[in-house]
C-alpha cells in the first residue's frame, strides 16, 4: 500500500545518493522562482513608490484647468483658454460647501539669482491656501498672507533645493533674491517634500504671492488670469461633491448656457492616480509573467533531467520492482523526487530573489517590496511545476518490464 | 505442502511468422523446503522457468500455482506485493543499490510493506547478522568485496520471511572460495530456516550442493533427480 510519507523518505533517499544531480536539476527553478520574486518585488516596490507619493501630492485634490478637451470640435492645449481668474477661485472658496481649502495657482519658469549665483526653477504664483491644499507646511519662516496677495507684495518662500543650490550653508530668511531681475525678500523655506509621481523634484520651486506673479512677473492675457486652480475637498465622500459644485459655480460665472461646453475642466487628482497607481499594477504582473517563463523552462529542465535519471537508474527500478515496488509507487516515488526538487529549489529561489531585490534596491536605485504574496505564489507555482514536470517521466519509469530493467546495462 | 506448482507453462514469442517456445508444456512440482539446482544450456528456457516462479512473468499457456494460488489471474500490482512476501531474488551480479548503505539495502523490502522505521532496522540487523555480516551494515557496496554484497543481498531475499529465495547464477562473479562460503549459506537457511531454495547454475560442483537437480533442454524440461 502506497502512503505518502514512506514515498517521501524513499524519494529524498534516493535524491541525496546523487547530491550534483540533484542540485544541477533545482537550478532553473531556482532562477525561476528567483526571477519571478525579484520581478515582483520592483513591481510592488513601483507601486508602493506611486502610493507614497500620491500621500505626498495631498488628498482628496481637485485640479481646475482653462480649456476644455474639445471646443468646437477642435481639441484645445489646456491653459489656451481665457477663461479662470483669481474671482472663480475666491468663489469657489466661499460657496462650494463641499470644499475646504482653494489655491489659485499662476506659474511659469524664471531665474532666480543670488549673488553670483544664479537658479532656473518653476515659480509658482499661489495664496496661502497652499498649503493647506498641498498639505505642504512652510519649514521656517512665515507662510504668504491674505495681505501679501492684497498688496503684491515682493516676497517669496523658497523649496529646499532652490536653497541648496543658492545659498549653500547661509540661512536665506530675509535675504534678497532676484526673480526675473526684481527682487523679492525671502520669507520663509517650505518643508521638505520629495519627488512629485511624475519624477519631478518638488523642492526645486519658489513661492510667490499670486497677485505678484500675475503683475510683475508672468503677465495677464485678460484681468485676473490664472493658470489654474487646486482645490482641496472637505473629506473622500465630498470629492464628488465638491467636483459637481465647483463646475456648476464656473457654469455660472463663466455665463455658459446648458448648450455649451465647459470652458474649464476638474480633474480629480486622486483618481489620475490611481490610474497611474492601476498601470503600475499592469506592469507588475507583465513582469512577472515574464519572469513566469523561465520558472516554465526550470520545470522543462527538471523533466529532462528526471527522463535522463529514469533512463539512467532502470536497473534500480527493475530492483525495486523485483523486489516489491507496486506501479504506484514508483510513479510516486519519481514525482515526490520531483516535487521535493522544485520545492528546495523553491525555497532556494526564494532566497535568492530576495538578496537579488536588495541588490537592485542599491545598485540600480529602484524601490523593491517582497510581498509574502509573492512568496507564497511563487513557491506554490515551483510546487506545481514539480508536480506537472516530474508526472511524464514518473510515468515512464512506472511502465518498465522489470524483467528488462534488471537485464539493462 | 506444494509450494510451487508448474502445469504445461509455455512460453511463446510471436516473431513474425514463426513462434519461438521459449519453454514448452513445462510441469514440476516443488515441496516446501526443497533444495533445487535448476541446469541447461544458454537459451534452454532456465532463466525463463526462474522469471514464471518468481512472478516477475505469466506464462502463455498452462498454469503457475504459487501456494495454490494461480499467478494468471493476478494484476501487476498484486504479483508485486507477492514478489514482495513470499520471494527473495539473489542475482549473480548482486544487484544492490548503490551509494546506499548494506542497512537500507536489506530494508529495501520492507519499505515496500509499510514495516515502522524501528522495526525495520531491527529485522535488517538481524538478517545480516544470520548472513553473518554484523558490523558491515553502515558500509555502501563498494566497500564491500563480492561475497560480502551477495551475503546483503540474500540478507535482503530473506528479511520479509519470504519462503522461497530464487537465485540466478549466484556464485557467477564469486572466487571458489567466497563460492563455496555462499553455497554453505544457503545450505544453512535451508536446513535452519526451512527455505526452499531454487538455484540455476552451470556448474556441476555448484549444483552438487543441492538435493534436486531438473535439466532443461530447448525450452523441455529432460531431466529430474533427486539425490539419495
């Protein structure tokens, strides 16, 4: 009677009389499982990267553009319409009640100079409403102030790397810097905050008070201008909300009959990235699916080595046979020698697709996270592939006459 | 009691148009503790005879009787599990496995039976001991000389309390001396332990050890005697 852990002991017996053998046949499922793990890991690491940094951009954000996707037929370049002023973002501040915080926003690049040094950076023209929206505090100094945006005042609030590249060691508060050659006093440095989800370092900026960007250093195509507006919701539940409320007040202000387009558009931020977030998701199972093709080819090569072992070993099955080895348990014995191949060369992979994502943590830079999901997943496919791999040859060893087997050279 | 029983076995080959009788109408009967030195030519249906007794094959026509159970009707399986009780197999080229140890070698059977680890090593070392190979049971085979893997092998044959041990040219690749060693103990398990023992050999000095020489000629069994 054929029972699993006797076969069990009978196959490890077996596997360990030929240590190389054994070890060469765990080889590509070692760099299977490996692969799979090490491709998973960059994967999830991407998207743990995109999670964090969707953290860092806010929550619950609404983006209000000029321009919508179509006008007239005619797909427009955003900002090339006339259409937000600072009046739709104060608006939308007092009447939106899904709304909690408004930053109207007017930006474009301009040099900034300190000294002999000089800095080219994004300048962005904004309310203290900025960093509220942004969850974006100021480091040290003060914030802009209500006052600030009444009077154009020439102040600015300076990112980190704007800092470092300027000013090296000194302390720039209430230095002079020149932007666009007028010069502003620095008020203040904002907090540290990382790279964007599009790559882009978000320390390298200045703040300005909007009012002073629209008058002295970017321009007005029409009175009021902004380029945009970010609009921060009360909680998750009023995103939608606050969406349909802050398009219907632009309807209104902006004069649209229900015929019309929107000359605006909302996007909501948190959705773009979880799109984003989604596309990451795709990538990491491409890859893993890739890297599922050479854990195929390991089990490809345990079944030919394990048909050469069967070839190799007839005598031994003939032996066993004579001397009482039932169908079955040869079959068995075959493939729980396969099984307990792919198994520690699961357990093998395993290890090795974890230094292997260490390793790409630091040399190449990329974020890697081993889930235990991946763990588990990768080592129940390895057990499978034993499985399907070690059934054909197991099966053709159950088949022979024992009296030819015996009688093999 | 008639362990083994032949009626008419032959064994028949198709090749092509012709038919090659590798044994024809073959009939003997063997009692239970009988000594038997089984002779003939190459090609004389010996090796034939031997694989039919020791269920390893059927036969095409006529009838094996083991124990008064016929083989015929028997699955692979079972003729396994029949092997496994009541044969025990010594070849001439020993046939243990290698880079195994002489204990796991005789345990060998009992691994097929389900037999507990602790018992298994206690039945193995007693076996070896009866062969008279204690102390060896931890050497692989080629640590051992020839007479010493064939005393591992007949340990292995007689482990599960098997009645009958089939031996196929057992002294073939043994010295005189280890020969006669070997055919002293089977001698012993015959005479101490009741073991019916079947032997095919060339030799005459070899078969002089048995009590009943048969002769087989062409497939035909011609000759059957028993000495006095």
């Amino acid at each position: 009677m054929i029972s699993i852990p006797w076969t069990a002991r009978i196959a490890l017996r077996a596997l360990k009389v030929n240590k190389m053998r054994s070890a060469l046949t765990m080889l590509g499922i070692i760099i299977g499982v490996g692969a799979v793990i090490a491709m998973l890991a960059v994967g999830t690491g991407a998207s743990r990267r995109i999670a964090e940094q969707m953290a860092t951009m806010g929550s619950n954000l609404l983006i209000i553009l000029p321009g919508s996707q179509t006008s007239g037929g005619v797909r427009m370049g955003f900002g090339s319409q006339t259409t937000l002023t600072l009046g739709d973002a104060e608006a939308i501040q007092r009447e939106c009640r899904a709304v909690q915080d408004v930053a109207p926003i007017h930006n474009g690049t301009a040099q900034i100079i300190y000294g002999n040094l000089n800095w080219s950076t994004g300048v962005l023209g904004t309310t203290g409403g900025m960093n509220s929206v942004r969850d974006w505090p100021v480091g040290s100094g003060r914030p802009i102030t209500d006052e600030d945006v009444r009077s154009a005042t020439k102040v600015a609030l300076l990112g980190q790397t704007v800092v470092d590249n300027l000013f090296g060691g000194i302390d720039p508060l209430d230095q002079i810097v020149r932007i666009k050659k007028i010069p502003f006093k620095v008020i203040g440095v904002m907090a540290v905050k990382g790279q964007s989800v599009m790559g882009q370092d978000q320390d390298d900026t200045v703040f300005v008070p909007v009012t002073t960007a629209q008058k002295k250093l970017f321009g007005t195509n029409f009175p009021g201008m902004i380029r945009q507006i970010m609009v921060k919701a009360k909680s998750a539940q009023d995103l939608d909300p606050a969406e349909k409320q802050v398009a219907e007040l632009l309807r209104q202000r902006h004069h649209l009959g229900a015929k019309k387009d929107d000359d605006f558009s909302v996007r909501n931020l948190t959705q773009m990235m979880q799109a984003a977030e989604e596309q990451t998701k795709v990538m990491t199972l491409l890859l893993g699916a890739i890297a599922s093709v050479s854990l195929l080819v390991g089990g490809i090569g345990i079944m030919n080595i394990m048909l050469v072992s069967v070839t190799e070993r007839t005598r031994e099955i003939g032996i066993r046979m004579a001397i009482g080895a039932k169908t079955w348990d040869i079959r068995l014995q075959f493939i729980m020698e396969a099984i307990i191949l792919s198994l520690i060369g699961g357990i093998v992979g395993l290890i090795v697709g974890v230094t292997g994502s260490q390793v790409l943590s630091v040399v190449a830079g990329w974020p890697t996270v081993v889930s235990p999901f991946s763990a588990v997943l990768a080592f129940a496919f390895s057990g499978i592939v034993g499985i399907f791999f070690g059934f054909y040859p197991a099966y053709k060893a159950s088949l022979l006459n024992p009296i030819d087997a015996l009688r093999y050279e | 009691m008639r362990l083994i029983e032949a009626r008419e076995i032959s064994k028949i080959y198709p090749l092509g148009e012709i038919e090659l009788k590798a044994l024809d109408s073959v009939s003997v009967t063997i009692e239970e503790g009988e000594f038997l030195a089984i002779m003939g030519p190459s090609g004389s249906g010996k090796s034939t005879f031997m694989n039919i007794v020791g269920c390893l094959d059927i036969p095409t026509a006529g009838q094996y009787l083991l124990e008064n159970v016929d083989a015929g009707g028997l699955s692979r399986d079972e003729l396994a599990h029949i092997r496994n009780q009541k044969i025990g197999f010594v070849f001439q080229g020993f046939n243990l496995l290698a880079r195994t140890s002489a204990l796991e070698n005789v345990e060998l059977p009992m691994l097929y039976n389900g037999v507990a680890a602790k018992e298994r090593k206690r039945k193995a070392l007693a076996a070896l001991k009866t062969v008279g190979l204690e102390g060896r049971e931890n050497h692989n085979p080629n640590q051992l000389s020839g007479g010493q893997q064939q005393r591992v092998a007949i340990a292995r044959a007689i482990v599960n309390r098997a009645p009958i041990i089939l031996a196929d040219e057992p002294t073939g690749n043994l010295d005189t001396h280890t020969s006669g060693e070997i055919m002293e103990l089977f001698q012993k398990l015959n005479n101490d332990a009741g073991i019916t023992v079947l032997l095919v050999t060339h030799e005459s000095d070899i078969a002089a050890y048995s009590r009943r020489v048969i002769r087989f000629l062409d497939g035909r069994l011609v000759s059957d005697e028993k000495k006095q």
